[in-house]
C-alpha cells in the first residue's frame, strides 16, 4: 500500500479534491433533502466488498494490483466527498434563516390560495421581524410563523402528495389497460402461428406417410425382383448340384472300386508279410486268426447248421453284415488312439490295426451292417451298438471330447487290458447319457454327395467365431450352426466326403478348398490368426450379409 501511495500520490491528491468539489456541490444542492444517501451507501458496500477481495487476495497477481490502486483512489475521493458535504452544511446553516421563506414559496408554485396565503404569512412575518426592536423578539416572531409556515407547507404537501398520487393511479391504470391489450395481441399472435405450426405439422405427416407409401411399394418390387432372381439363381444352382451329383457319383463308384481293389491288393501284402516277420508280428498275425476263429465258433455256437473252418477268410465271409473298408497304413501323425474309445482297449485296437481301422473318422463313418460285421468279428456281437463306438467315433473325429477320452489324454486313466472287456448295462446306460446329443437331420439330407459331417445340437461350451475363418459370414455361420458345426475343431476334422457334402449343401462346390477353410481351422485351433482374424475381432472388419452363396437372398 505504502508503495501505491508514494507511486499514485498525485492522483489521490486530484481524486481527494474532486470529491470535495463534488461533495460540496451535493450538499449544497440535494445534500438536506438526503438524495445522496442511497448513493452513499451502495458506494460505501462495493468499496467493502472490494477491500476484502484485495485484503483476501482473491485476485492474482496484476488484477490484484488493480483493484487495489482503485480502492486507495476510491478511499481518497470518499474523505474529499465527506470533507466537502462538512464543508457545505456549516455554509448552509448560516444562511438558513434568509433562504427560509424563499424556499417556502418556490416549494409552492402552483398551489392557488394556499400559496397566496403562505407568502402572506411570510411578509407578514418579516415586517414583525422589522418592527420588534431586539434581535431576539425578531428570532421569536421569525420561530412563531415559521411554526405556522411549516403547518400550511404539510398541508400543502399533503395536497400535492393526493394530486400526485392521483395521477399514479390513472397513469398505472393507463398502464395496465395498455399492458392488457398488448397482452391480449401477443395471445392472438401466438394463436395465429399455432394454427399455422398445426396445419404445416399435418401437411407433413401427410407428406412423409405420403413418401413412405411410395418407399415401401419401390422395396416391395425390388424384393420381388431380387426374391425372382434369387429363385432363379436357386433353380441353377441346383441343377449344377444334380450335375455334380451324378458325375461325383460316378467318380465315387470308380474310386469305390479302385480303393476295393487296392485294399485287396494290401492285405493280400500284408497277410504274406505277417508269415514272414519276427515273433511280435507272428503273435500279431495269430491273435487276428484267433479272433477270426472265435468269430466262426460264436457263428457255429448259434447256428449248428454252419461249419466252422480253420480258414480266416472263410471265417471273415460268415460274418453278418458287411467289412468295413480299411487302409493299409496311415500316414505319419494320422493315426489315432482309438483306446479313446470307451470299450476299446490294446487289444481291440490291435483287432481294429488288424482290419485297417487306424483313425476315428473311419469308425464314425461304419454303416449299422459294418457294426454288426466287426461286433461278429471280435465275438461280441451287439457290443458296438451298446457302448456307442461309432457315437463317440464321430464327436472325437469332429473335435470333441468325452470324458473318457480326457482322462486317457491327460494320463489320469491308464488304458489296460480290462478296458477290453464289455460295459455293463448301468455304464453303457451312463456313457450314452453324458455323450452331447447330435445335431437334427436337415431337409433333403441325402441328395448331397459325399458325407454329412457329425454335428452337435449345441456348441460345447462357448461356441467359436467362425467368421473368423475367410469366406465365412453370418448366413454361412448361421447355416453350420443349423448342421451342428459350432467349433473350428469341428471344421478341422472333415474329412473329403465331409467338404463334398458341406459345398453342395452350401451351394457352392469348391469353395472350401479353394479357399482353405480346413487349414484356417487348424491354424486358429492351434491359437494362429488368419488374414481376417485379427480385424474381425478387433470389429473393424464388417462382414458379408449374403456370403456370396448363390442360393440366398
């Protein structure tokens, strides 16, 4: 403060004499009738307020330098203003006795009689004055009609005051007649543009039903011509299917035969090789003609008619049913461990090694006269159907998993000779409840070439993303989930026939090869990504609606 007072000293000096003027000027024109006092006191508030702002430091820095230069000239120009009224009010006392009746009459311009009256008081009142020979009869007289003079001034301000308020009153009622009138036109105005929002609402609801109508018979004839072409499209593609159908067929039949023969050729090898081997291949060779032998005997035990033979494949052609076909030897990691299988055991699996049956696919793909075929064949008729070989076959072909299967995969369970023996009834009855239960049969199932891969009536678990896999969309992953297709483990596992019967049903044979839906399978089975993995789940690659199927709208 000190530091603003020696910078500013100068203009606290003008703002001190300007209030003195000012102060001086008030008092002596307004200052008795107390017109300054309102003024006075809301400066006196905001010079307040703005001391504890500066005082408080509310404001930073250099607003804070400002407020506070203004406070201390406001502060200089206050003591003026007061030094100046003080001023004023001893040189307005003095002259107070002479100004008295002068300011009584113009206090009364225009009251008629009254005033008349008053100023007749007044003259009256200052020619006692004149003849009263001391100073103090003077001063008594002056206070005697000055007593009367302020009775007839109050009633004279009383009737000013009835005037005035008179004419408040008309001027109010004026006022308010004017103020109901533009109120009433204000009312007709917004009536007016409220009709008009109304009738400009109903013309567009009118417009837009108007617009709608035509948008939705434009979307009719386009869905027609699209439901017409996609008929069309449906009709082609269908007789491209039958066309493929018949030459697959066709190529089936001769590779039917091609692969009979060359598995005749095989385990005619294979049997002259087994004479030739070390002793582990001789014991092999006699525990598939031991089997083989008490096939024939169980065949002789039920139907006496029959004669058994020390020949295998005499014994082999006496089985009911058909032989399954079998390979003679997978390729390297082709293989499975069919003691997966609930009921096989190593020696099954080295009766099912004997007939060529290495991989789960081809004991989900037995037909009920193969069943019947290998159950005569390992002397227990009936024991496939029971214990759900060809069931569990398919889930652990498709990529599931039974319990079973889990236990011998994790080393829990160690598969030995006693899961050769046949399943009670309670455990087949329990084995067949806790299998998932298989996907339902679709509408012309059969007229597909190849074969319908196993599937599952609900995913196991959390279903997969199968968009994930390219060429797949929603109506391709929509269509899998209706054939039981919920995993990649699932995809992964198809075999030939599988692909054949998925693109004709898909209706587009060829696809799955071309572009490689198996091995995107297996790669993110395996925790890979493909190319469209990644944006897929990130969700910045939106999908196709149609997939590109010929058949679909």
């Amino acid at each position: 403060m000190q530091d603003l007072v020696a910078t500013y000293w100068m203009w606290c000096v003008v703002a001190l004499l300007l209030g003195g003027t000012v102060g001086y000027w008030l008092r002596r024109r307004v200052g008795a009738q107390g017109g300054s006092s309102q003024a006075l006191r809301w400066g006196t508030v905001a010079f307040l307020i703005g001391l504890v702002v500066a005082v408080l430091h509310w404001l930073p820095q250099r607003p804070g330098l400002y407020l506070e230069t203004l406070l201390l000239l406001s502060l200089s120009y206050a003591i003026g203003g007061l030094l100046g009224a003080l001023l004023g009010r001893v040189t307005s006392a003095a002259g107070s006795t002479s100004t008295s009746a002068t300011l009584i009459g113009d206090a009364l311009p225009d009251s008629g009689a009254l005033a008349r009256r008053a100023r007749a008081v007044v003259r009256s009142a200052q020619d006692e004055a004149a003849s009263v020979g001391t100073i103090e009869d003077a001063r008594l007289a002056v206070e005697a009609k000055a007593t009367e003079m302020r009775r007839v001034v109050a009633v004279a301000k009383a009737a000013e005051e009835a005037r005035l308020a008179a004419k408040a009153k008309a001027a109010e009622e004026t006022r308010i007649a004017a103020a109901k009138a533009a109120e009433a036109a204000r009312l007709a105005v917004e009536a007016k543009a409220a009709e008009s929002s109304r009738i400009a609402a109903n013309a567009k609801v009118a417009e837009d039903a108007r617009l709608a109508a035509a948008t939705k018979a434009t979307d009719e004839v386009r869905i027609a011509a699209a439901v017409k072409a996609a008929d069309d499209s449906r009709r082609a593609a269908a007789a491209k299917a039958a066309e493929e159908t018949r030459v697959a067929a066709a190529a089936k039949a001769a590779a039917d035969a091609r692969l009979a023969a060359e598995t005749k050729t095989a385990e005619e090898a294979r049997l002259a090789t087994a004479a030739k081997v070390a002793d582990d291949a001789r014991r092999d060779a006699e525990a598939a003609i031991a089997e083989g032998a008490r096939g024939a005997a169980a065949k002789v035990a039920n139907d006496p008619g029959v004669a058994a033979t020390d020949d295998v494949a005499e014994a082999e052609t006496s089985h009911p049913g058909s032989k399954p076909a079998g390979i003679a030897a997978p390729a390297e990691g082709e293989a499975d461990d069919l003691k997966w299988i609930k009921g096989i055991g190593p020696r099954n699996e080295k009766a099912c090694h004997a007939l060529g049956i290495y991989q789960f696919r081809q004991i989900a793909e037995w037909t009920p006269d193969e069943a019947i075929w290998v159950g005569h064949h390992m002397a227990s008729p009936g024991r496939i159907e029971r214990e759900h070989w060809i069931a569990q076959a398919r889930l652990l072909a498709a990529g599931g998993e039974t319990e079973h299967a889990k236990a011998v995969k994790s080393g829990s369970l160690v598969v030995d000779e006693r899961a050769d023996e046949p399943l009670d009834e309670a455990s087949a009855e329990t084995l067949a409840k806790s299998l998932p239960e298989p996907a339902a049969a679709v509408e012309g199932e059969d007229k597909h070439a190849g074969r319908r891969p196993y599937g599952l009536a609900g995913a196991l678990g959390q279903p997969d993303n199968l968009k994930k896999i390219r060429g797949i969309g929603p109506q391709n992953e929509r269509r899998l989930h209706a054939l039981g297709i919920w995993h990649f483990s699932q995809i992964a596992a198809w075999s030939e026939d599988n692909v054949k019967w998925v693109g004709s049903y898909l209706a587009f044979a060829g696809r799955i090869d071309r572009e490689k839906w198996i091995a995107q399978a297996r790669n993110l089975m395996a925790g890979g990504q493909t190319e469209v993995s990644r944006p897929v789940a990130a969700g910045k690659l939106a999908t196709s609606k149609d997939d590109e199927a010929t058949d679909q709208g």
